[in-house]
C-alpha cells in the first residue's frame, strides 16, 4: 500500500466558507473523527444543525472520545438522541 494526501476541512470551517445558516441534515460518518469535529462546534454553531446521523467509533484513548460523553455532550446542546442499531 502507498500513503495518500487527503485534503481536510473542519465542520466549522465548512459552515463558514459555504455561509450554512441552518443545516438540515448532517451525516459524520469519519472514522474516529466525529468526536472532534462535533466537540469542535460552538453551541451556536450546534443549534444550526436540526437533525444528524453519527456513525461513531470507540477506540480512542482520550476520555472524550467514547460513545456515552458523546450522547451526553449532544444532549447538552439540544439534540433528542435516537439509538440505531443495524
């Protein structure tokens, strides 16, 4: 296998760049990196998104990162949390 360059924007500076007033709908599905890019939002920022899918991983020895602190954070900032098990 061989490395490959990828290109990265974070969550807040894509509602920026692209002036998101309200997102409807937001699907993460990043491999490990939801935790940061949600925990990386204002509550400002959290309340323009009205409804979101997570894919999210375990597997991160930060405390942070864990499956519970990310139901607890969301539900913080407004969010109805709806388990999907597939």
């Amino acid at each position: 296998t061989s490395d490959v360059d990828v290109a990265m924007i974070s969550l807040r500076s894509l509602l920026a760049k692209h002036n998101i007033g309200t997102l409807d709908f937001l699907k993460l599905d990043c491999e490990g990196g939801e935790y940061d890019a949600l925990y990386s939002l204002s509550p400002q920022e959290l309340a323009r998104i009205r409804f979101m899918a997570v894919e999210y991983h375990h597997f991160s020895p930060d405390p942070r990162h864990t499956p519970d602190q990310l139901r607890a954070f969301l539900t913080q900032n407004g969010f109805v949390i709806q388990d999907r098990k597939s």
